[in-house]
C-alpha cells in the first residue's frame, strides 16, 4: 500500500466514523458509551492520520 493509499484510507475511515457519530447523535435514546468509543476511535485515526501526512511530507 502506498502511503497515498493509506492516507486516503485513513480519511475515508475518518469521515465513516463522522456519519456515525452524527447519526447516533440523532437518536432521541443515543448511546452514549457507544458515542464515547466511536469519538475515540476517531481521534486515534485523526493521529494516524496526522502521522502519515508529517512522514510522507518528510
């Protein structure tokens, strides 16, 4: 996978996330341990994310 790839991956996993994390929020009875782990893992991407823009820039 090259890391274009993988960047692209991240972001399209980021924005996944996003839609479901505004899905939820849409609930009248959201979850919101399930909303918590769902921003979580977002934030980990974001990182990730992050850590692959820097290396390929450098």
């Amino acid at each position: 996978m090259t890391s274009q790839t993988y960047i692209t991956s991240l972001e399209r996993r980021h924005q996944d996330l996003e839609r479901k994390i505004s899905e939820e929020m849409r609930h009248p009875a959201r979850d919101a341990l399930l909303i918590a782990a769902l921003k979580r893992k977002k934030l980990e991407l974001k990182d990730q994310l992050a850590r692959a823009q820097y290396e390929t820039a450098h």
